[in-house]
C-alpha cells in the first residue's frame, strides 16, 4: 500500500551527487528548507514516459510554477548521479534539478519504493508529484495503484492547477525554417521581439515542400504555428501579431 505523506515531514536524506568531477553531498536540509517545492519522481531516467512526457512538462511550464510562488523543481529517480546527469544533459531540462536518489533511501522514507523485478529494474520509485513547502508535504499526487506505470495524476498541468489555478501557461510556439532563408529569419526575430521562446524546426531541402505541404496545406517556410493554431508564413505572422499587440 502508497503512502500518503500530506502534513509530514519529507525524510532526512543525504544525496550523493557529481558536479564538476568530483563528489558532493547534498541533504534536504539544502534542498527543502525554508523553499517551497514541487517534487515529481519517477520510475526511470531515459524510459518512454519520464523522458518523453513527465519531465518535459515539467521544464516547460517552469516559469509558470517560479512565478507562482515555487522556488524549485525537483525531479526524485532511483538512479545514480552519472545516469542522472546524462539524463539531464539528454533533455536539456535547464529549469528543474534533478536528483539521484541511487540507494532509493528517500523513496523508501516516502514510502513509494515498489518493486519492478519483472522488468528488470530492481526497486525503483511509484510515479508521483507533491508540494513541499519548509520540508514539509502540502499536497500529494499520487498514480492509482494499478498494473502498468500509469501516469494520470502526477503531470505538471495537474500541480499547476493546484498550486495556481490562474497560472498562465506559456504559449507553445513552433516555426518551420530553412538555411539561408531571410523570411524564416526575418519571422524568427519578430517572434522574439514578442517575447516567444519558440521551437524552430529546420527542414532538409529534399523533403521541405512534401512535409510543408502535409502539415499546412502550403509550399514555403516559414509556417509559425500558436497553440496548436497555424499562423501562416511571415506576413501572415506581422498581421496576427499586430492583432494580438
């Protein structure tokens, strides 16, 4: 049976860490004390959902969580701190500090270490999410016990929600691009202008009209897409922003 902490004390921890070529302890103490913290732990670096999902979100909506009050991040996984590290390297997760829990002592003082020998993963962590504030739970999260690895509860849109309910969310902002195109840069730098932290993606040549094509029914770059909403190529882009200015 899970355990639910809310109202106690996270426990008293310390986390062997490598920084710089050379091995550090942190506690909890250094992590949790007079901060509030939005914890998500996980079974796994590199597995499907961690990396794909659960993490990622995480990071994106960081500046939400920061100006909602949370001073940290913090993603718990029963790995050590090299697994760790290249894992944090791999996801470019800048904005949350991932934490080696090697010897699943913290998890185990959480009362979420589970056993997952059947895929050959020894004892690893339950998928959940809680706010801590000065060391000690506010809220849990915690994934219904049933088989699988479900992930339904502990996602960072469900934290969100509940540490602010009004929280804006940053706008989800993707352009299409090729090299040397001067409309492509030209609509890059508008996008910054604006204050989008955008994602561009660059499309070989040889392929460029076919995907283009496909997604927006058009045959140039760049295509700005908002929200999952198509803006359209560069002067499309200088129309809308001045509708949204």
């Amino acid at each position: 049976m899970l355990q639910n902490h809310e109202g106690q004390r996270i426990p008293a921890v310390t986390f062997r860490v490598r920084q710089d070529n050379e091995w550090k302890s942190v506690t909890t103490g250094d992590l949790f004390a007079g901060r509030t913290v939005v914890v998500f732990s996980l079974p796994g670096a590199f597995t499907p959902t961690c990396s794909s999902t659960h993490l990622p979100r995480y990071d994106e909506l960081a500046p939400a969580f920061f100006a909602s009050g949370v001073d940290a991040i913090l993603c718990v996984s029963v790995n050590d701190t090299f697994v760790m590290n290249e894992w944090a390297r791999d996801q470019e997760a800048a904005n949350v500090t991932l934490v080696p829990d090697g010897n699943g002592e913290f998890t185990a003082g959480m009362g979420m270490l589970v056993d997952k020998a059947d895929l050959g993963f020894g004892k690893r962590s339950w998928r959940y999410s809680m706010l801590v504030k000065d060391g000690v739970v506010e809220r849990m999260f915690i994934e219904p016990e049933k088989a699988g690895d479900p992930f339904e509860v502990s996602d960072a849109d469900t934290m969100l929600a509940y540490v602010n309910p009004g929280a804006k969310k940053p706008d989800q902002v993707a352009i299409f691009t090729r090299d040397g195109c001067a409309f492509c840069a030209r609509a890059k730098s508008l996008l910054a202008e604006l204050g989008y932290d955008y994602a561009e993606i660059p499309l070989p040549h040889t392929r460029r009209s076919r995907i283009v094509g496909a997604v927006t029914g058009q045959q140039t770059v760049p295509q700005v897409f908002v929200n999952g909403r198509h803006i359209g190529g560069l002067e499309a882009l200088e129309r809308w922003s001045r509708k949204a200015a």
